[in-house]
C-alpha cells in the first residue's frame, strides 16, 4: 500500500457510467453491460384446448366442403364383405388354360347344380344372406354335434334341401377361397401339442365315427392330394360344406391341371402339416368363439368374446395372415359393428386392424378407431387395450398414396389418444417420435404438382398436431432434436406455406420446443428458418395467433445466440418487416383502446391479461431488444429513427397500469438503444422527450417501472441536458433514496445516475446533502465482495465526488474511516476473495476483482490517505 502512496497523484479524468472502452472485443463489451444492455424473456403464447375432438380446430383455414368429415355413420355395411385382393397387394395374371367341366352322373349328385355366376346384384345378395343364414343355423347347437352325423343322415338332410339354395351355399364358399393363401407353421411346439391332446381327447371319446371323424382323420392322414394351385384337394369347400361330398368322392370334384407348379417333397409336406395345424385349430379355438358372437347379446359377454377371440388368433398365429377362413371371421365381426357400443367397437377395430384388412375395409376400420377416440370418456378403456400399437402399426407399413384417406382418420385418432398424458407417454416409449418424422419425410417427398400432394395436407394436419403435443414431454424432445425434426419440419414448412393450418401447427411446435436452449440452438443453425419465419409474417401478417408464435421464437432465437441476432437482421427485409408488424398491431391497440374509452371504460380495470394486439408489441418489441445486445446491430437499430420513434409512442400512449410488461419492455430496448453513441442516433435526438416520458415512468407505483426509468437515465444522463433535466425535476433525489433499495441491481443503475451527475462539479454537493455518502458506502459493505462491478461504480462514483477535495472528514464526513477500513480489506485478496467458491466462479471473481475494482479503488484509497494524518485502529468485520 506503501507503493501506492508514492506514486504520483496526477489528476485522473472523472469516470463515466458508459464511457466505451477502446479496442475491446464485442464479447467483452457485452460482459461489461450487465443491466445496461438487457435480453428480455416473455411468456409463450397460450393455445387454448378445443373443447371438442375434431379431425380439424374450430380455428381451420379449410372450409367445410373442402375437408374430410369428422362425423359419419358406420355400419356393416360400412365394410367390404368380398376381400380378394391377394396379401403381396399384386393381382394374379388370369390363367393361360380353359377349364374342363366334368360332368357328373345324374343319380350321383342329383340334389344340387354347378355354381352360376349371380345375374345381378339383387342374386348376390341373396347369396350373402344364405350364407349368414346357414351359419346362424350351424351356430345354434354345439358345433361339434352338428358335424357328427352319418354320412347317409348327411345325404339324406342335402336331399331335402333346395337345390338352388345348395347351389348358392356352395358357390358362395367357393368365392372364399378364390385367391391365392399363404401360411405360415406353427413355431411354438406347445401349440401343436394343444392339438395333439384335444385330438387324443376326441379319439378316446370315439369322436371319430361319422363325417367330422372322416375329416379329422383326412387331415392328419397322408392320403390328401395338392391340386396344381398349391392348396389341398378336401380345402375345395369350406366347411361346412365339405359335408355335401359323399365319402370317397373327395377327388371327383373337377379340378384345373393348366396351372403347374414344382414343389419339393419338403414344401409338400410342409404345407400338408400347416394346414392340417390351421384347420384343427380354427375348429377347436376359434370357431365357438363365433358361434359365441353370432348368439351373444349382451355387450359385456360380447366384449369378453371379442378378448379370447384376439388371443386365440395371436395364438394361432393368424393375426396379420390370409388364412383360409378369414372371410368367415371378418364377416362376423363386420356384422358386430352395427352394435353401437365404443367399448365393443374398440375390441373389433383391435382385431380387425391386427388381421391387416386394405382397401374400403382398412379405411372404415380407421374410421371406427378414429369415432371412439374421438370421445374423451373412452380414454380410460383405450388405455387398458393395444388399439395404438394396431394404429401405429398401419401409419408404419401402409401405403401412404394408395391409403392416404385411411390413414387420415388413422392419424386422427392417434392425435386424439395424445391429448391424454398417459397414452401421451405410451406413444413416445412405442417409438411414435420416430415413426412420425419418418412418415413426414414421405410425405414431403411428395411434390406440389402430385395428384396426392393437396389430400396429404389433411394428414399432415393431423400429424404435426400430434408433434405439437409430443413436445411436452422431455424424452420426445431430445427424439425430435436427434431424429433431425428441425429439418424436416423446416422443409413441410416451405412446402405448404399456403396452408395455414400446417404452418400454424409447425410454427406452435417450433414455440413449444425454441423454449429450451438445445433445440434452440439447433433451429439457430437452420439458416432457412429465418427465411421462412419472415415470409409467413408478410403472407400472413393479420394472423395474430400465427404472428404472435413466429415473434416468440424469433425472441427466442436472439436471447442468448449473438450469431442468431446479425443472421435475421441480414436477412433482406428483416427490420422493414418488424416495423410494419409494430404499425400494423400499434394501430390495432389504439382502435381497441378507443373503442373501450368510447364504451364508458376509462375509471374502469383494464383486463389483467394483455390483449391480442398487446402481446404481439410485448413480444416485437423483446425482439428488438435481443437484436440490439449485437454492438453493429444495436448501432444500426439506434439510428433507426422509426423503430425509436414507435419505442416511444408505446411510452406516450400507454401507462404501465395498462400494461406493465409492454410499458417496461418499450424502457428497456430504449435503453439498449441508447448505449450506443452513433452519428444520426434517434435516441440521442429524443432525448428530451424521452425523459419526460420516463418520468411518467418513474412516478408510478410500479418498482419494475421506476428501476426500468433510472436504468435509462444512467445512460442518458450522460449528456449534460439530461443531468440538467434530472436536476429540475427533483429526480437525483428520487436516485438517491433507492440506495436503500437493499437489491444490488436498483443500486447498481441508481449508481449509474449518480455516477454521471457527479461528472459536473456544481452538482456533487447534492450526493452529500442527501446523504447519498453514507448510502453508498453502505452498498459497498453490503454487496461489494459479492458483486465487483457494483463495487467499481460506487468507487467510480465517490472518485469523481472527491475530484476536489481537501480534507477527507470534510469530504466524506462520519463515514470517512468505515470508507477507509472498506477499502482496506476489500484491496486485500484473501480476505476480499470466497476461496470456498468452486474453482471456475473463483477465477470468475478474481478476474473482475483485478480488472474492475481493484485499480479504481487503490485510487481511491491513496487519495483519501494523502489527505488524512492517521489512520485509526479499526478492526475489520467480516465479510
């Protein structure tokens, strides 16, 4: 301290509150603007929840007649009875080879014809019904016992039959099996040896006697015959009407030889055991479920069926399989959904989406999916089922072009199961995040010129709301920043900016998600993304719901990204675009301000809430106060005399009673603003009536206001009309008295004030008059070691104050020795510095320690000493 004392005392230049350092790097300059130049943060739009699931928001672009409904009817009639199309989704060439016709003897089978094909539609009616007919007649009994007749009792019950009937019975099942199966063999031995034991049970049973032991017997024999088209030569009608054959005349039937095909004796004698399996299970398992359904009609008995019915069919391994019977079980369950029962209905949809139906069948399953998720009450039994994983499943494997109405309502329904948090949370752990960037991907690979392209938009509709709710959750946000959803939103985004209803969607996942700082920062990467934002705000700049969402992350973008912030302002148009929104929304707060004086409102409370038009300002304006940390943007912003002069006009017109946060987001980009000291500065030349709008400010009852107004004044009062002005209007005392404020940040900008005010030597008498000494030394006791810019500026502030001084008790009176015992211990670094910090904030502090405090307070506390003889034995209090 010696050595200080020694040095030569020359007079120092008093210090400023912003006086620019020179050649320092923008960094650095950022650093040292703490509380000068502010970021703000603001409250993410509220989307409202829609009081009814639909397949589109009340709040749609689409008009009624160009959208797909939300509510229909679904019948029986709803579905396909006639599923023929082949499972690899490619018809069969017709074959090269005129059947031959056998003609039977007359006396052999009398009793029916050759199946005709029906006349009309009315005949193919009339088939269907007899089908339906004979199967509720078959599921009366026990099917079993309705198998176990003679075969002459058979012949006999045929006779009696009218042959046209048995005609149509017969071609009826014949168009069940006219396509090409394929099977897959049981893989869990347990399930053969189920088989095995029930067939064991029925030959001790001597179940064997009569036809249903015939067929058995036919089909774990070696005797059965594959016809040319790989099937087996009894599978040529389905039961039970292989009961009309008469024993033995199984390979009487005619049968094509054109079509030929090799097979191994291995494939043979595969496809004979998978068959064989298929067909004992669906008698044994599967059939009395049917015959069950078809009798049953009490909805929670039917519910239970429906249970075993799905767990037979996984067990049997006939879930997703063109089985031979399929039509059969399909028909039955079609006929179930006229019931109208949600719970009962989700038990089909479960089924049949699990059996893989196409076509008119996979779109009106979707849509009975879509119609029970569509009510909220169904949310609890959905959850105890796997409807999404069937959902999932189809969004996964069907053809996006081929299915695209599917699946819409497919899509729809699973946006729906996402408003509920626990099937919300079952979706990301099934993989959904993925599957649904994915499907995006296809559906961005579609061009504008598609047939396609316009029905695509209705599903992405649906699938970008489902995103937007995913969103919530934290895993699904990391599964969407690592699956590149930035990318492939940004492309649906440039791709359908005529549809405002995906924009809409896309834009609220992009606010959900730029509220957190990685995605934040991996949207900031994307330079297109400024491109776009920009372009919706001009195409839809009266859309306040759209607008206010593109302001919120472009704020977001620019709170902490400093290339974020020269990368929009570069972009062309960027700034002209923001004044336009501001005019445009500043005349729409005037005209509803306006109108609630002319409606008798002025005495009256103003909504708590901001209006619309209020809180697109909030959020414009936070933007240009990110924009202005930037020392090159902030200095172009500055001398942008319209974006000052609508700053301003927001002070005039609007209190902060009316508005707090709009009010107090206008004070701080002023304040950003006026830190820079460029030619041609707005602020500079409406520095006056900018002062007297804050003092409006600072009058108030607000806190945050009145900080807000000495904040700006700290860097106004730099220019001596300002200082002039403070002075007048009895503000320094005001500044003053919020030393006592005990929050180092009010004392850090009332410094700032007083700092500048002490430049001019006619008003430093008015710090001591006040009792502003004491009061700042008070905030170097108490805040000083925690905070060494506040440290620095009081220093600062009491270097200019005692430019002339002559005697330190007459200069600093009663606090003259605590002054100096302060000052003392703080220049100390071990007792100045937390060593119980962590290393990083240590070094942290010691940096601003050396840099900052230190070489303006060993100035301060070498000039009170040489005017002092003594120095008093004071103990130092710890910190």
């Amino acid at each position: 301290m010696q050595a200080s004392k020694n040095k030569n005392t020359e007079k120092a230049e008093p210090f400023y509150r912003l006086s620019m350092p020179k050649q320092k790097t923008s960094s650095e300059i950022i650093n040292e603007a703490r509380n000068v130049l502010r970021t703000l943060r603001t409250w993410r739009p509220f989307t409202p929840t829609e009081g009814q699931r639909k397949l589109f928001g009340s709040g749609s672009s689409r008009a009624p007649q160009n959208r797909p409904p939300s509510v229909f009817s679904l019948h029986a009639s709803s579905f396909d009875l006639a599923e023929s199309r082949p499972v690899s989704g490619v018809r069969l060439s017709p074959l090269d080879h005129k059947p031959i016709l056998v003609t039977f003897a007359k006396d052999e089978y009398s009793s029916f014809s050759l199946p005709k094909p029906p006349a009309d539609a009315a005949e193919v009616r009339k088939v269907s019904s007899a089908r339906a007919r004979l199967f509720r007649r078959t599921s009366h009994g026990n099917y079993l016992s309705a198998k176990t007749v003679s075969p002459d009792q058979n012949e006999e019950k045929l006779d009696s039959e009218d042959p046209a009937m048995m005609s149509n019975l017969c071609r009826s099942n014949d168009n069940c099996l006219a396509e090409q199966r394929s099977y897959t063999p049981f893989n869990d031995e347990s399930r053969q040896l189920i088989c095995n034991e029930h067939i064991s049970r029925l030959e001790r049973e001597d179940f064997l006697k009569g036809t249903a032991g015939k067929f058995l017997f036919q089909l774990r024999g070696e005797s059965r015959n594959v016809n040319s088209d790989g099937r087996f030569a009894d599978e040529e009608q389905q039961f039970p009407c292989d009961q009309m054959k008469k024993p033995g005349t199984s390979s009487s039937w005619p049968r094509s030889t054109g079509w030929k095909r090799r097979v191994t004796d291995l494939e043979d004698e595969t496809r004979i055991n998978e068959s064989e399996e298929e067909e004992i299970f669906w008698h044994i398992k599967i059939l009395p479920i049917l015959h069950e359904l078809e009798k049953e009609d009490n909805i929670e008995n039917l519910c239970l069926a429906c249970t075993k019915l799905y767990q037979a069919l996984n067990e049997g391994n006939m879930l997703g399989k063109r089985f031979k019977r399929r039509s059969v079980l399909l028909k039955t369950l079609y006929k179930l959904v006229d019931i109208d029962s949600d719970p009962l209905c989700l038990k089909l949809a479960k089924i049949i989406l699990a059996i893989k139906v196409d076509g008119k069948n996979l779109l009106s399953v979707c849509r009975l999916a879509f119609k029970i998720c569509r009510n909220e009450k169904n949310d609890h039994i959905i959850q105890n089922d796997s409807l999404l994983d069937c959902l999932l499943e189809v969004l996964r494997t069907e053809d996006l072009q081929k299915n695209n109405e599917a699946l819409l309502y497919c899509m729809g329904a699973i946006k729906f199961m996402s408003g509920n948090a626990v099937l919300l949370s079952e979706m990301v752990n099934k993989g959904a995040v993925e599957m649904l960037l994915q499907l995006m991907k296809q559906i961005n690979n579609i061009k504008e010129n598609d047939t396609y392209f316009s029905n695509l938009g209705h599903l992405l509709v649906q699938l970008t709301a489902t995103l937007r709710n995913l969103a919530d959750l934290p895993l699904a946000r990391r599964q969407l920043i690592c699956s590149g959803a930035v990318s492939e939103l940004s492309v649906a985004l440039e791709q359908r900016m005529n549809d405002m209803d995906v924009c809409t969607y896309i834009v609220r996942i992009f606010s959900k998600l730029s509220s957190y700082n990685d995605f934040c920062a991996a949207l900031a990467d994307c330079s297109r993304c400024y491109i776009l934002f920009l372009a919706l705000l001009n195409k839809y700049q009266k859309q306040q719901d759209l607008v206010i969402r593109i302001i919120f992350i472009l704020g977001n973008l620019t709170a902490e990204n400093n290339q974020a912030r020269e990368q929009f302002f570069k972009e062309k148009g960027s700034v002209n675009t923001l004044i336009s929104l501001f005019q445009t929304y500043h005349e729409l707060d005037l005209n509803a301000q306006k109108s609630y004086y002319e409606r008798g409102g002025e005495g009256k409370n103003h909504p708590k809430h901001p209006s619309e038009a209020e809180d697109v300002l909030i959020k414009l304006i936070r933007v240009l106060a990110n924009l202005s940390i930037h020392p090159s943007v902030g200095a172009a912003l500055a001398a942008a005399h319209r974006v000052v002069e609508l700053l301003v006009t927001v002070l005039e017109y609007k209190s902060v009673d009316d508005c707090e946060e709009l009010v107090i987001n206008a004070a701080t980009t002023i304040n950003n603003l006026s830190y820079y000291k460029v030619k041609n500065s707005a602020v500079q030349d409406k520095k006056l009536h900018i002062a007297e709008m804050l003092l409006k400010l600072l009058m108030s009852n607000n806190m945050d206001g009145i900080v807000e107004a000495v904040r700006v004044f700290g860097n106004l009062s730099q220019y001596h009309e300002i200082c002039d002005f403070i002075i007048q209007k009895k503000i320094y005392k005001f500044v003053i008295a919020l030393l006592d404020a005990k929050n180092k940040d009010v004392c850090f900008s009332a410094c700032g004030v007083l700092l500048n005010l002490t430049v001019d030597k006619n008003k430093r008498a008015l710090l001591m008059e006040e009792g502003g000494i004491g009061k700042l030394v008070d905030c170097l006791r108490d805040f000083g070691p925690a905070d060494w810019q506040l440290a620095c500026l009081i220093c600062k502030t009491l270097w200019n104050y005692s430019e002339n001084i002559t005697s330190a008790a007459s200069c600093f009176g009663e606090d003259t020795d605590t002054l100096l015992v302060l000052l003392t211990a703080l220049l100390d670094e071990e007792l100045a510095l937390d060593y119980s910090l962590d290393r990083d904030l240590r070094d942290y502090h010691k940096l601003y320690w050396e840099r900052e405090f230190k070489p303006v307070a060993e100035k301060l506390l070498d000039r009170i000493q040489s005017h002092r003889s003594f120095l008093p034995a004071v103990t130092i209090p710890p910190f």
